[in-house]
C-alpha cells in the first residue's frame, strides 16, 4: 500500500489546481464532482492505507520521494512517514474533510460558480497542506504543511472579501499564526543544530543525548509554534474571529483538523517533551488557562459560531492539558472525538444559519426544534457528547483527561472540572436558545425557515452517529480491561507517561465514584440551563458588572489593540515619517545632491589654460616622486 | 683621461628640464613652449646617453666584447625621430594658427571652453 500514499495528498492538490484554473469556465456540476471526488477518494486511499498500518505486527512506513535540500552535511528528503499516529489523523482529516465538503456543496449554493469554484479549491488547497503536515517525515515538510494549512486558513477567512472586517479577521489569522510559526522555525533551526537532522527519526532516538536546557528551549519553541496554531494563551484572539469564514471552513479548520495541528505537533514529538519537564508543565498550565479562560467568554455570547468558537479554543486547551501531564493518547484521543462533535456542531450551527437566512445571533432564534428535525437532533447529540454525557463520544475522552489531570496534580483536575462544566452549561444555554421557547426573528425568517437539503442533513447524520459511537474506541480500564484500543493501537508511536508518583492514586471503584459525582453535576448544569433559557420570555437586556466583562470577552482584544497593535502603529509611523523620509531619503538624496555639487565645484578646474593643467601635472609628479623616493612605506 | 661624474650629468638634466618646465608654465607664446618642450626631451636624451655610458664602462671593464648599456643611446634616436616629426605637425598647427589668429599667444587659444 506504500505505493499508493502519495496519492492522498497528490488528490486534492490536483483538484485544487482543476477547480482553481478551471473556474472560470467549469460548470458547477464538474467542480462538485472534482472537490468533493479528490476526497473521498483520498478518503478510500487513507482507509486502505490505515488497515495496513492497523494489521498486527506493522511497522512504521518511510517512503522516500526525492532529496528535497541537500547542501553539506545538511539533508533534508521529502518523505512520508506513515505510522499509526498519522494513519489515524489521515482517516479523521479525509473522513471529516470529505463529509464538509458534500456539506458545502449545497451550503455554498447562493454563490457564483466562479466564487464557488473558488471555495473548493481553497478548500482541497487545505486539505492537501493538512495532509502534508501530518504524512511528513521530518519537521521540515511538517512546516510546509503548517505554512499551507495557516494560508489557506487566511484565505478562506477572507473568503468574502468584499467585506473589509472579514479581510481584518483573516489578517489577524495570519499575523497571529506567524508569530507562532516564528517560534516553531527556531525550534527547527535549533534542532538541526543540535541533533544534525530533522527526521523524526534521527531527532527521537538522539533526544536522550541532547541536555535537558536544550531540550527545554526546543519544545518551548515548538509549543510557541503550536499556541499560534491551535489557539491558546495568548494567541488565541484570532480564532474567535475567523468566523468570518463560511460555517463549513470553521468546521473542518477551525474545529476539526487545523487547529488540532498544534496537538498533533506535540503528540509526535512526545519523546522530547517527556524529557523536558518544564515545558510540560508550561503546555499544561497555559492549556488548562485557555480552557478556563475561553469557556468563561463563551457563557456570554449571543453569536451562535462565536460560542462554538470559544468552546474549540476551550477544548483545545483541555487537550493540551492532557499533553501537558502526560496523557498523550487522551489528547489525540479528544482530538478525533472533538473533530466530531465539534465539526456536527459547526455543520448544525450552519445549517441553523442557512435556514434563518445568515442570522447569526441566538437571541433572534428559539424555537427551532419543530422547524428542523434533524438539525436539532444532531445539535443535541452534539451538545451531549461535548457536555461529556455517557455513551457520547466526549463522555470517554473528557474522562481520561479528567483522571490523568488528577494523577498529575489535584489543582488541574479541579480546573478541568470546572472548565467542563461550564462547557456543559454553554453548551446547552445554546441549545436551549436555539431550539427551544417560541421564535424570536422577524416573521419574514420565520416564515422562511425550512430543513436543509439532504446533502447537508446527511454530513450531520453520518457525524452525529460517529459522536455517538466514536468514544468507544477508548473505553476505561475501569469498564473493562484492556478495552482502550486507541491505547493499543497508538502504544507503538505515542506512549502515555503516567507519573511516577501520582498525586492522588485512584482506585477503580474511586474512579468510577468520581466519574459519577462529575456526571451529576454535569446534568446539574444542563438542568440548569434549561431552567434558565428553556422558557418563553428570554431576558436580553445588556450585560452589566462582570458579565459584561465576560461578554466583552474579558477586554483581551481592547488590551492587545493597546499594549500591542498601538504602540506597533505608533512605532511603524515614526520609522516612517522620520527614518524612511528624513534619513533614508535623506542619506540616498545627499548622495546625489553631494555629487552635482562637487562636480560644480570640480568644474572650475577645467579653466582652459593649458599651462594651469601643466602645473597640476607638475605637482602631480613632484607629489609621485616624494612618495615614491622619501615615503618609506 | 679624467671621468666626468655622472652627477654633473644629472644636474645639466634637470637644469634643462626645469628650464624647459619653467618655460612652458610661464611662457604665452607658443613657439616658446614648443622650444621648452624640445629642451624637455633633450634633457631626458641627455641624461639616457650619460647613464648609458656609464653602464657600458662598467660592463666594460670586465667583458670587452659586451654591448651591455649601449641600448639607451638607441632610445635617444627613436626619441629624436619622434620629436622631428612632432615638430614638423606642431610647426604647421602654429602657422594655421597663425593665420587664422594672427597671435600665437596660446590665452587666445581656450574657444572650447565656451
């Protein structure tokens, strides 16, 4: 099956180049065949390929395309590296991007067939850099990848670009994911230099020899890289609002695969960050801050996707905890069950939109549930697998976060604890706003509100049922032994690292009490929210006293625009009006204005009298011959 | 017979170049400059003949067959064949100045500055 890897990323590139210079002229039929074919092909490729790598006793694939930089001792290939980790991230990003894609087809309906030609190039563009990112051997085609995905990320944020707050938002993507990328290069540069390749390979079996300062710089720098990517603490701004971008690109970047990249960067290189304890504690506290942080913001926002948003960023900041302390498997575990429930989420909070007509705001929606069946069945299977309900797919990964949190420290635990609940209150405050009480829009939308088509419904059922089903993958030792297959099927590349001393050792049965008092207060909460948003008359007056901090997002954008974005602007215009005009301009006009004015001056020299050039030449001479006889050089 | 030091050689040289050197830089008229000039080259042909001599009568002394040194003395007539004919075109530019002019004063002569 190594024969055939290459074309799972090669697909979507050459439907990216067919729907990108064909747009002008395909017809909407032909760009739908050609988007959404690359993938589900891509798809059929990655799940042979996965059974492979599944089948007893595989071992990891190197597949070695071409010399991509070789100069010295340096030498970069361009090569694939299929192991159980990638294998597993191939089938979410094909499976998921595949099920987007069908969704866009019918989400995007309103569009020009060049616009829309347009979209789908973008999004097999990213497709093919995600793709990119997770085969890569070595962190150098990881980085291509990590480029890609972030372009295309900005492209498709700005995807309507006659809107100039939507250009603004794929510009803060942009310059927010550089920063992070810049400390993601370090990191590469830096272990080039100090492990003398940047394959995995080499890298990992070589950690162990490099000194632990060293190690802690690198991974800190890759983590910088991965707080830029994956939206945390405190480059987490721009992902709220790319938004802007059209719901199924929120669902399949910003929630299920691009931002996870950051994870999945971690979880690769796990061998240096298990050596490296302080940057394991830094990824665990600044993951569990952002956890907090972003589901606080989330309580208090009336922008259906903006909830959605703040809750990603939360739930990425969860599974970096789980990174953090160790749990590598619990968090690609929570990254494959999120990218279900978050992208059903996504995909219903659109199909919600496109039923109301781009309203976005939930205080003008309720009462959905009768009007769209469907949507509202998935959303509450999504609802109930974020809210960690069993036998919901969240209920399972959310769990072992929860319990190696306690392992590591009782403090996290508590944290993470609090942060799930409030992602079970918000989450269900959504619901209840959207789907439940009477229709708060204008008759116009109410009178207009219908289901979407099936190649809409149809993403949400296959997604509802894999957030249903797709926790059991990880089931506890607590249920049953040995029953964790994602464990065992990703011991090979990602082995957790349980501390040597938990804080707190559970028992099974303490495990199973502690799970139960979580799942109380979990329906507490739920009960909770629909006692509060579940009845007729909402109350929408403005926030005031510390909700208004919350729904102002705790004033983080308004602190940057101070602290950062001012005093930039301030900078780049004094650099400008005085360096660049007065002296650059300066400097390059005084070289010329200096040359005219001592050729004026030279000028004069040239009288005419032949016997004044005689002189000079005598002198001339005379000055020769001195340096030449008497200067004793 | 008593050797002239090739000192004194040196300095009627360079009293006859500085004589020449004079003449030029202060001098108006053209045919003047143009005899400072041959005075110039003269004092160089001077001083060729008399370092030459001077060579030879070393090698001389020691190989009675040598031609060592004497090369110098056939400079002097590529020299003096070369200043003949610059005299000649130098001659003829000052007649055709002159009768265009009437002066050969060369302060008259700066046309291409303006």
């Amino acid at each position: 099956m190594s024969k055939y890897v290459f074309l799972i990323p090669l697909l979507p590139l050459v439907g990216f180049m067919i729907n990108g210079l064909g747009r002008n002229f395909l017809s909407r039929m032909l760009v739908n065949i050609v988007g959404c074919g690359v993938l589900i092909a891509s798809f059929v490729v990655s799940l042979l390929v996965f059974r492979e790598v599944a089948a007893p006793g595989a071992t990891p694939m190197v597949i070695r395309y071409f010399d991509f930089i070789k100069a010295g001792g340096l030498d970069i290939q361009a090569s694939f590296l299929v192991d159980q980790l990638s294998a597993l991230f191939l089938l979410v990003i094909t499976g998921i991007g595949s099920l987007i894609h069908v969704y866009s087809t019918a989400y995007m309906h309103e569009e020009t067939t060049a616009h829309y030609a347009r979209y789908f190039a973008y999004l097999n563009l990213f497709v093919f850099s995600m793709l990119l990112l997770v085969l890569g051997s070595n962190f150098v085609v990881m980085f291509i990848g990590w480029e890609g995905v972030g372009l295309c990320s900005y492209l498709l944020i700005g995807y309507w670009f006659e809107n100039k707050s939507y250009n603004n938002a794929a510009k803060k993507a942009f310059v927010m994911n550089r920063i992070g990328d810049l400390g993601f290069l370090l990191a590469i540069f830096w272990m080039l230099s100090q492990f003398g390749s940047i394959a995995y390979a080499d890298v990992f079996s070589k950690a162990s020899t490099a000194p632990t300062t060293v190690l802690t710089g690198i991974t800190i720098l890759l983590f910088v890289g991965a707080m830029g990517k994956s939206a945390q603490i405190p480059l987490y701004t721009w992902l709220p609002d790319a938004m802007a971008g059209p719901t199924p690109v929120s669902a399949l970047i910003h929630a299920a695969t691009m931002v996870t990249a950051g994870i999945y960067m971690i979880a690769r290189s796990n061998v240096l960050f298990t050596l490296a304890p302080i940057s394991q504690n830094l990824v665990a506290i600044i993951g569990i801050s952002t956890a907090l942080l972003a589901a606080t913001i989330a309580l208090k926002q009336n922008d259906i996707k903006k909830v959605l948003a703040y809750s990603t960023v939360s739930q990425l900041g969860l599974m970096f905890l789980a990174l953090g302390v160790g749990a590598y498997t619990a968090g690609v575990f929570h990254v494959m069950t999120h990218a279900f429930f978050k992208a059903l989420l996504f995909l219903g909070a659109g199909s919600v939109i496109h039923a109301m007509h781009h309203e976005q705001d939930i205080m003008k929606m309720g009462g959905l549930r009768k009007k769209l069946p469907i949507t509202h069945i998935t959303f509450l299977i999504g609802c109930l697998a974020i809210a960690g309900i069993p036998p919901f797919a969240g209920f399972f990964s959310k769990d072992e976060i929860l319990t190696a949190a306690l392992e590591k420290h009782p403090v996290y635990y508590v944290l993470a604890l609090a942060t799930s609940l409030m992602t079970a209150f918000y989450m269900f405050r959504l619901y209840f706003l959207t789907f439940s009480g009477k229709f708060r829009g204008s008759h116009e939308q109410e009178h207009h509100l219908h289901e979407s088509p099936v190649p809409m419904t149809l993403p949400l059922i296959v997604l509802a049922i894999l957030s249903v089903v797709g926790g059991w993958i990880g089931i506890p030792a607590v249920f049953a032994e040995n029953a964790h297959l994602l464990s065992n099927f990703l011991s090979p590349v990602v082995a957790s690292v349980r501390p040597a001393h938990p804080a707190i050792h559970l028992t099974h049965s303490s495990e199973l009490a502690l799970m139960g008092g979580v799942l109380v207060l979990i329906l507490v909460m739920i009960v909770l929210a629909s006692k509060k948003f579940a009845k007729e008359n909402i109350d929408t007056a403005e926030p005031s006293g510390f909700s208004a901090v919350l729904s102002n997002k705790w004033y983080v954008d308004e602190i940057y625009e101070a602290i950062v974005v001012r005093p930039i602007n301030w900078i780049s215009s004094f650099l400008s009006r005085v360096v660049d005009n007065k002296l650059i301009d300066g400097l390059v006009n005084g070289v010329g204005k200096g040359v005219q004015f001592s050729a004026r001056q030279f000028r004069l020299l040239q009288s005419g009298q032949v016997g004044s050039y005689i002189l000079i030449m005598m002198i001339a001479i005379i000055l020769f011959f001195i340096f030449q006889l008497f200067w004793k050089l | 017979m008593p050797v002239i030091p090739i000192n004194y050689y040196i300095f009627l040289s360079l009293a006859l170049f500085t004589i020449g050197i004079v003449g030029v830089l202060t001098r108006r008229n053209a045919i003047i400059i143009f005899m400072c000039i041959e005075l110039m080259l003269n004092a160089v042909n001077v001083l060729l003949v008399a370092f030459s001599k001077m060579h030879h009568v070393a090698a001389f002394a020691t190989d009675r067959a040598t031609t060592a040194g004497t090369e110098a003395q056939l400079f002097v007539f590529f020299i003096m064949v070369v200043a003949a004919a610059e005299v000649t075109v130098g001659l003829a530019i000052i007649v055709m100045l002159y009768r265009n002019i009437h002066s050969v004063d060369i302060n008259f002569l700066n046309r291409l500055k303006h």
